[in-house]
C-alpha cells in the first residue's frame, strides 16, 4: 500500500503505479493534463516511465476550453 498526495488530497493505492496507469484509472486518457510530481513538472513522453511512489506529492492540472 502507498500513500500519494493529490491536488492535496490523500490517495491510497496498492501498490506503486506509472503516471500513465494513474492517468487511466483516473479516467483522464484524451484529456488535456499537466502533471508536476515533486514541485517538477514531467513530460508527457515520459508518463510511462514515472513509477508513484510513497510519499510523491502530485499536481494535476486539466485544461479548460472556454471564451
């Protein structure tokens, strides 16, 4: 089990995932997102490769269309 913050709340999950795994169990796939883990903002190609980990604080941004 680890502990994550998100957007400042606390998240558990049972076991560390990918920033992508994250992203689709959060149904935000096709989504216009930006993502900081740790006060660093990480590049969408590597959102596959960014294993959460206890203790990661995560920033999740959606872009909003409108005028």
């Amino acid at each position: 089990m680890i502990q994550l913050t998100i957007n400042g709340e606390t998240r558990q999950f049972d076991q560390p995932i990918t920033i992508t795994q994250f992203i689709n169990q959060n149904n935000l796939q096709g989504k216009r997102i930006a993502i900081e883990r740790n006060g660093e903002i990480v590049p969408r190609s590597q959102f596959s490769e960014q294993l959460l980990t206890e203790g990661d604080r995560l920033e999740v941004v959606v872009a909003v269309g409108g005028g």
